[in-house]
C-alpha cells in the first residue's frame, strides 16, 4: 500500500505543477506526504529485512 501511495502522491505532485494555475497547496499536500511514505516504506524495510529477529 505504500508503494502505491507514493506513486499516487508523486503523480499528483506533478498534476499539480501542470495544471493552470499551478496549484501549490495540493503539490504541498502531496509532497508531505510522499515524505511520510517514503519514511513509513524505510521503517517496514529496516523492520523486516534488516533487523536481527531475537526469539
């Protein structure tokens, strides 16, 4: 889900540079939050690839 989350916000981020006028809250909005995927895709990879499993 967060893949597609990021695809989303980064084409959205883009629509919102083309379109006319340019709509610099949406392209704010999206660029927030491609950042919190982004960090939410990190911490799942570091969780279950890269961290040492204790039992």
């Amino acid at each position: 889900m967060t893949f597609a989350l990021c695809l989303y916000s980064a084409m959205f981020m883009r629509f919102a540079i083309k379109v006319q006028p340019r709509n610099m809250l949406l392209f704010a909005c999206h660029f927030v939050n491609e950042g919190a995927q982004i960090t939410q895709g990190c911490r799942f990879i570091k969780h279950h690839y890269l961290s040492k499993k204790e039992q």
